[in-house]
C-alpha cells in the first residue's frame, strides 16, 4: 500500500503481496525482492491472526529461520497431540472442532491473538541473533537476571556451557535469546491474571476436550499415554518445522524434564475451564465410560475382581448419589462444588465396596477366604467361591512383576531426543559434539548389553492387566460367586461381614491442608493397603489420592451415623 | 514401600545409576552395559554445581565395565578413554596416567609410553598449571619407563659382553634412556611423597654410572628428610645402599635404628640384632636385646626359628656371664603377663616339637631362661629332646636346670 515505486518491468503502480510477504505486480505478475516492513503494532496482531491459521512464515532470516511467536508453538504442539489422540481412537472431532476451538477463545482470552491489540505487548522484543540491533538502548529490555528466577521444573535446561555464567555478559544478550519472537517476554511478564500457557498446560487442555466430548478416556489414562510415548508431549518440539528455531528461553518453556502430574493438570484444567468461561459441560449419564458404574466395571475386571462385585459398587453409587448427572457434570467456575476425578472415584467405590464385603482387617478376609476354600475343595461342580487368598496371591505376583518392570523401565527413560538444543548459536557446536559423543558411548555399550534390544513402545491399550478365564491356571476371578459371603436379609441381600471401620473419624479441613485426610501406611491394615497399592499402579498416582476419595465416600455412606453420635467408635454396624 | 508416581529427568539418572551399581556389585556386566546406555545422555545436561559429575561417573563406570566384560577389548577400551579425554578437560592428565596404568597391566608397554608423551606434551591455557601434581607423575612414569628400557639395553648388553659381542648402537641407547629417566626421576624425588619405586630405579641408575653422591643424598633426602610422610622402606633402601658401598657399622646401625623405631616387626630386625649383639659398646648390646624381643612380640614372627635363635643366643650370653641381668629383667617385666600364653603354652610346645625341632630348642633355651626349668613348655619339649635322645636337649636341660636361680631373680 505505501509501495510507490514504478514496477520495473511494466512501470506501472499496482502492486500486491505475495503469501512470502513480497511485493508484487499485479499488472505484470514481477515479483521483487522487497519485503513489507513491519511498521505498526496492529499489523503484527493481524500477521499473528494470518500465521496461526494459514502457518504463513515471514522474513526469512540467515540462518532459514523465522520470526514464530510462542503461542503458535503451543498451537503446533495441541495440534500433535490432538492427532495422536485421533489415532488412538479419539473422534476426529476432538482436533477439528472441540480442541480448535477452545484454543481460540484462550488466545482471546488471554489476548493473544483474535483481538483488536494485545493489551501492553510492544513488538520491541528481545531482537533475535540480530547483531545489528543495539540492544543496549532498549528501554524495555527486560532483565535476563530476573528469567532465572523462573523455573517451571526441576531440571534446568541447560547444556554443558553453564546458563548461570552467561549473565555477567548481560550487555552482549546476543548470546542468550529466544528463537520466538516473544520467548523472553513471555517468561518476564506475571501472566497469573491470564494462566500462562505451559506444557503440562496442553494436556489441560487434551484433557478438557476428551471430557467436553465425554471420549473413554480418563485422565490417570490420557497420563499414561503420555509416559508410554503414544502422545507426543516429551520433546515435541522435535515435530515444530525447520524454519521454527528453538533456542535460549524456548527451552524453558517447550522442554519437559518431568512426567506430568495428575494433580497438576487436573488442577489447572479447572482454571481453563473457569477462564474460559465455559458452560456446564455436557452432562455424564449413566450411559458414558466416565459414569461410576462403567469405570467400575473396568476396574474390576482389570483387577480380577469377581463380576458379582458390580452389584455392590452400582448399589453404593446410587446411596451416596454420586451417579447422579449434577453431581459428575463439570460445572466452571462453580466454587461450590466438588470436582471429581472419574478414575479415581471409581478406584475408591470399589475399595469401600471390599471394605464393606471383607472388612479388610487382616483378619476377617483371611477367615471368610479359609470357609470359601472349604466350600470350594468339598464342591468341584458348582463354580467355586471367591477366595481373597488365592486372588491376593495372583495380584501380588503379577503387580510385583509389573512395578519391576515399571522401576526398571523408569531407570531406562530416555529423556533427549535426535534433534538437540542449544541455547544460543554459540553453544551449537558444542552441544552438537557433545550428542555426537553421547551416540557414540550409547552404541558401544549397546553392544555390550548383549542381545537387549531397547523395548518396543507397548501398544496403547486401555487395559494394563487382563485375564483370560481360558488360562488352565485358575487365576482368573471374573466368574467367582459371592455366595460364600453373602446373606439374605428380608429378601435384600446383604454381607455377612457386620463390621466396618472408618479410615478417619474426621475429614481435615481441605482448605488448611489440602487433603481431607492424611494417608500413612503403618497406620492401616495391610489389606487395605494392598488393595490402595493395586489401584494407586493401575491410575498411576499416590495412594493416599485414592485413600483421601475413600474417605470422602465413606463420610457420605455414613453420614447419618456419624452426625448422630457425636462420641464414636471406628466399628459400627451397617 | 511407596512408589513414586512421579518422574523427572534427575530422578530418573539416580535411578538409573543405582541400577548400574547393583549390576557391577553383582557382576553382571551385561546389565550394567545395558543401564550405562541410558544413563549416558546425562552428559547433555549441566551438573556443575555437583561434587563428582556424570561425566566423571561414566568414566569411572565404563572402565570397571570395560575391563571385565567378557566381550571388550583393548581397542574398545582405547577407544572409550579416548572419548573420556575429550570430556573433560579438568581431568585429561588424570584420565591420560590411569590409562597408561591399564595399558602397563595388560602389558603393553610401548602404548604406555606413546601415551605418557603425549600427556606430557599437553597444553591447556591454566588447566597446565593447575594439573601440575599430575604432570609431575607422569613425567614421573615416563622415567620409569625410560629406566624400563635402559635396563634392558644394559641386560642387552651384558650378555653381549659375555659373549664378546660389542654393540654401539645398543649402548647409546641405553646411555640415552638413562638420560631421559634421570630427569624426570629426579623432579620427582625431589617432591615429598611416597616414591619408592621411582627411587629404587633412580638409585640404581646412579650407582651404574658411578655417582654415589648423588645416590647418598637422594636416600638420606628419602629418608631423613621431615617433610617427606614417615616411610620405613625409604630406610630399608638406604640401609641396602650402605651395605652395599661397605659403609661403617656404626652408619649402619643408625640406618637401622630408625627402622626399629617406625617397625619393630621389619624382617631386617634379625639383621640389626645380630649387628648389635657383636658390638663392642654396652648400649649397643642393650638395643639389640630390645630389637629382638620386640620382634618376637609380632605373630608373624613366632615361628621364626632366627630370631629364636637370637634371642636364645643373647640371653643365654647374658646369663653365662652373670652381668647384665636386669637388661632381661626389664624386658621381661612388660612380657611376663602374656608371652606364656603367646609362646609357651602346651599346646605350642607339642606342635612345635612336631612341626620343628629346632625351633622347639630355640624357645625351650629362652623360656627355661625366663619361666624356670618348672614351666610347661620347657618341660614337654626337653623331656621329648632327651627322649628322643637327641643330644643338644640333654645340655640343654643341664644347662636350665643349672641356671634356674637366675629365674628367680629374673622373675623376682
């Protein structure tokens, strides 16, 4: 538009932009060299608007890089994501509609992009490698001091060329930049008002649109993905384009040193949805994979658990009317309401439901299992009882073998990937040597290992143990009866079991100490904690997550009686 | 046990690295290859601020790997200290000497020395000067090879020499190791510290030329010398050197006094001894019946049939000519309560009757002498002696039963 130069080809004035950002003319099609300067601030918002949705590159640099703004990496990186999801049977619809748009109203939100001005954002970021720029003179050049301060892991990222050392050189901040446009900036400024985006951030994400869409896939699930490698989140920065370069601050905010965290995400994904305003979430019913009664299905099977147990856990959801749609829907913003976590609940109905059937007092299982095998030696045509011993003892064989396996396989976790980083040009060669060597020492032991080969990537499956009632082994208790610890009372069927005792009395105040109640492993039954260890492997989190879930159900189930009597013994009868 | 469910990238190398160390205390040297693998991306990440970093550790753990899996070789191993040197430069003359120290035990010699060189020649802006210790050792290790080699020349030559062979060529060779090894072994002996080999090997290249001197003075250096650690071999040798150049009693017994003081139980006490025993001055003679009952406070000695034989000689002297007594009483005095049970018990003498007849003799002499004709050990073994009919028991029982009054006194 302010282009006024006669065309060199046809002298006239009539010019266009190409889709590179070069000027052309729209008489004779001549393309010149010369590019659109950036000249105002509401430019650089509309080319932002332009590069998320067309993934246009402007200005080439030297070293075939170009100006990318960080958000458009997070969006790469929603994008991988959500492809990998689609793969492991997400609906396509999670990527195109859900995820794309949740997204963009962040960006709205957070003012990014999509609106008129990025509120207080100025385009005099940090110049990159642009040794012309006399930084110096930047007024508002931001402190490189104040940056490490600022650590989102544990880990540092730093090469072998120590980060920390590279500050007294703040004058030549050619050395440490970002490869973003607005890297540094991005980690200077207190984004706390507007949930600065993260990399666990992105699996918020993930998660919020699996929930909106109400995917079978729960978040201890989703989690496990991620460590097993079907979702790329670790080093995914591998996947951005060539011309993307990471560098300097990139690395603090695109490399993950850390598994996620159940409670990180889960935590955060709540923010999101209370920042984005969202409504109330589609309802869950007793129909969706998420609803008590279906997770619990699942759950009992994977932890080889008779079927008849269903019974009781659909019965124990419907007292406490936690299978009720209001009460498992996600409402944002609600500071009311308790938020659940699907997986867990119903990892926590099921213990109760075995505390309501067997006590779990390392006394009473042990009885009822002597009387089942009783029953079971003396009668052989019938389908046999359950026995908690012989189920106890299979459990423990298999999942001591699993968190062997698991232990080991966390001692073997590969945490660099191909493409390497630096940052800043500077250390480039040196961090290229030092892969180069790393490869080198790899590949020599490697043969040394013997025939190892590193193990393939498991197959995705939803299923972490399973059970065939074909093996002749016997140790499948899908189709073990009850009946041994079961009686019928005015036509109901109850236990035979009387007694039930509360992990706590009290619930703790959430608020002053963040949990309802406190787990320690000395203080309860081994049973009990057997049973809390099997399912804290199955979702991958702590076992007092689970005990905290418990004790919040058995406060509900008991609720009357504990309101009545105000002096109260842990033994009470049902 | 509570696992963790959580994860990150420390955690996991800490992990890795305790895996590593269970699979070498097992030996399993496939599996600890195997974690190793995993473990070595951890050089891609800084760990300054760390006491021993990952570097160091791989360094460390590769070489213990390397040296006992079944299927590494030389050339593997070469190849990996190759890569350590590179990584890090603060420890290169290090990583450069304890290759040179695998190379010597698998008996290459002359790739220990190609390696020495090429450590020596190394430049490094203020890393030099700081790894100063380490180059002084392996200039140090260069001169004993150097002296390796000149020995061999020399041995070369020897033969030759008997042979009526002359060779030039061989001899220059040797004149030139032996120029090269001196100086290094020079600096370092020089430096205070515990350099045994390297001054046996100088010494010995000094006295073949000739310069005694110089030999002298590094020994008495070595040895006298306070700001060097307190060394009895540095005595050992420079009593061998005035041995062997002849030097007087009276040197030789001041080399040996201090040995007495730093290691009473050192096998040249028998030496001492009988040295001492022969002079002519009463001091002297008092020292060695120290030396020699000190000695025999030693396990290792009990059975030595010399020293018995020492102390049998000295004290039977002592009690022949009836002067002197309180010399043994003094000595006896702190022994009295526990030499009984440590030497002359019953069931020592039998087996030593058994086992040695003239260590039974020996210690029959000395414990008649200091426990009476009345003692257990005495008793057994003299009774066998005359049984036997052997005939220095029977003077020997005239002998103890005669002198018992000394007992008395002795033990009085």
């Amino acid at each position: 538009r302010d282009f006024n130069e006669r065309c060199a080809q046809c002298s006239e004035v009539n010019w266009g932009l190409t889709d590179g950002g070069r000027f052309y003319c729209r008489s004779c099609h001549n393309v010149t060299e010369r590019t659109r300067e950036v000249v105002n601030t509401d430019f650089i918002t509309n080319t932002r608007i332009q590069t998320i949705s067309k993934g246009l590159r402007k200005q080439e640099k030297t070293d075939g890089g170009c100006e990318w703004y960080v958000c458009e990496g997070f969006q790469l990186v929603l994008k991988k994501q959500a492809e990998a999801l689609e793969a492991l049977g997400v609906c396509p619809q999670m990527k195109d509609e859900i995820l794309c748009n949740f997204w963009r109203r962040y960006l709205q939100k957070s003012k990014q992009a999509y609106c008129k001005r990025p509120a207080g954002e100025t385009v005099k970021a940090l110049s990159v490698c642009d040794s012309s720029t006399d930084v110096d003179s930047e007024p508002e050049r931001p402190s490189l001091l104040h940056f490490l301060s600022l650590s989102e892991s544990d880990g540092d990222l730093q090469t072998d060329c120590s980060f920390v050392s590279s500050t007294s050189k703040v004058s030549e901040s050619t050395s440490v930049c970002s490869g973003s446009v607005d890297g540094s900036l991005y980690l200077m400024k207190n984004q706390k008002e507007k949930l600065r985006m993260t990399m666990p951030m992105t699996l918020s994400f993930c998660y919020m649109a699996l929930l909106w869409l109400r995917e079978p896939m729960t978040l201890s699930d989703l989690l496990r993905f991620v460590v097993e490698g079907h979702i790329p989140y670790l080093n995914v920065f591998q996947h951005f384009p060539e011309q993307m370069k990471l560098c300097g601050l990139d690395l603090k905010i695109f490399c993950v040193e850390s598994w996620p965290v159940y409670e990180e995400v889960y935590t955060k994904m709540l923010e999101l949805a209370a920042f984005l305003d969202l409504p109330r979430f589609p309802d869950i019913t007793d129909s969706c994979f998420l609803h008590p009664d279906m997770l619990c299905m699942k759950y009992l099977m994977e932890a080889n658990l008779p079927d008849e147990l269903h019974n009781w856990t659909c019965r124990v959801v419907k007292k406490i009317r936690i299978g009720e749609a209001d009460f498992l829907t996600l409402v944002p913003g609600n500071k009311s309401t308790r938020k659940v976590k699907y997986d867990v609940l119903a990892a926590a109905v099921i213990v109760v439901v075995l505390k309501l059937l067997f006590l779990l007092d390392d006394h009473y299982e042990w009885l009822l299992s002597d009387f089942a095998e009783e029953r079971n030696k003396n009668n052989k045509e019938d389908g046999p009882y359950f026995e908690f011993k012989k189920w106890y003892k299979v459990i423990k064989c298999s999942l001591d073998v699993e968190q062997k396996k698991m232990d080991e396989e966390r001692a073997k976790y590969l945490w660099r990937c191909e493409k390497p980083l630096f940052y800043s040009a500077e250390k480039k060669s040196k961090v290229l040597k030092r892969r180069q060597m790393v490869v080198n020492l790899q590949n020599q032991f490697g043969k040394l290992s013997g025939s190892v080969l590193p193990a393939e990537k498991p197959n995705p499956s939803s299923f972490q143990l399973s059970w065939s009632e074909e093996n002749a082994d016997e140790s499948c208790f899908h189709g073990h009866s009850l009946k041994g610890i079961l009686q019928e009372k005015c036509g109901v069927l109850t236990a035979v079991n009387p007694d039930y005792w509360l992990c706590t009395v009290k619930l703790c105040n959430e608020k002053l100490c963040g949990h309802p109640a406190h787990y320690k492993e000395v203080d309860f039954p081994q049973s009990y904690h057997f049973v809390l260890r099997l399912f804290s492997f199955l979702l991958r989190i702590q076992p007092s997550y689970i005990h905290d879930e418990v004790c919040l159900i058995e406060h509900k189930l008991f609720n009357k009686k504990l309101c009545k009597k105000p002096k109260f013994n842990p033994g009470l009868r049902k | 046990s509570s696992h963790e469910h959580k994860l990150n990238f420390k955690k996991s190398k800490e992990v890795c690295l305790s895996y590593i160390q269970d699979a070498m205390l097992h030996k399993q040297w496939k599996r600890a290859a195997e974690f190793l693998t995993f473990y070595i991306e951890s050089l891609e990440k800084d760990y300054s601020r760390e006491y021993m970093g990952p570097s160091e550790i791989i360094w460390r753990i590769g070489t213990e790997i390397l040296c006992h899996h079944s299927q590494s070789s030389m050339k593997e191993f070469n190849s990996f200290i190759e890569q350590m040197k590179t990584l890090g430069v603060k420890r290169f003359l290090k990583v450069c000497l304890e290759h040179t120290f695998h190379l010597l035990c698998n008996g290459l010699i002359d790739e220990a020395y190609q390696n020495l060189s090429l450590a020596e020649s190394w430049r490094y802006g203020e890393q030099t000067a700081i790894q100063d210790k380490e180059m002084k050792l392996i200039q140090a290790y260069r001169g004993l090879l150097d002296y390796y080699s000149w020995s061999k020349q020399k041995n070369i030559l020897l033969e030759h020499g008997q042979d009526g062979f002359e060779d030039l060529s061989v001899e220059q060779e040797m004149h030139s190791c032996f120029r090269k090894a001196t100086v290094n072994l020079k600096e370092i002996t020089k430096i205070p510290g515990v350099w045994d080999q390297f001054v046996k090997c100088y010494v010995d290249l000094l006295e073949f030329y000739g310069d005694h001197n110089e030999a002298r003075q590094v020994l008495n250096e070595y040895a006298y010398n306070s700001k060097f650690p307190a060394n009895p071999n540095a005595h050992v040798y420079l009593y061998q050197f005035l041995k062997r150049h002849g030097e007087s009693k009276k040197s030789l017994i001041s080399a040996l006094k201090i040995l007495h003081d730093v290691a009473p139980s050192h096998e040249l006490m028998i030496d001492f001894n009988t040295m001492l025993q022969k002079s002519k001055k009463r001091k002297k003679r008092r020292l060695g019946l120290e030396v020699i009952f000190a000695a025999l406070d030693y396990a290792g000695w009990k059975e030595n049939v010399k020293a018995w034989s020492c102390l049998a000689r000295q004290v039977k002297q002592i009690v022949i000519s009836e002067k002197h007594l309180d010399w043994i009483k003094v000595e006896w005095n702190s022994r009295k309560d526990w030499w009984p049970a440590f030497h002359f018990s019953r069931y020592l003498a039998k087996r030593n009757w058994q086992e040695n007849e003239s260590l039974s003799y020996e210690k029959a002499l000395v414990a008649g002498i200091l426990l009476g004709k009345d003692c257990k050990y005495f008793k057994y073994v003299s009774h066998q002696g005359c049984k036997a009919q052997v005939k220095r028991f029977r003077i020997l029982k005239k002998f103890v039963n005669k002198r018992n009054p000394v007992y008395l006194r002795i033990s009085g």
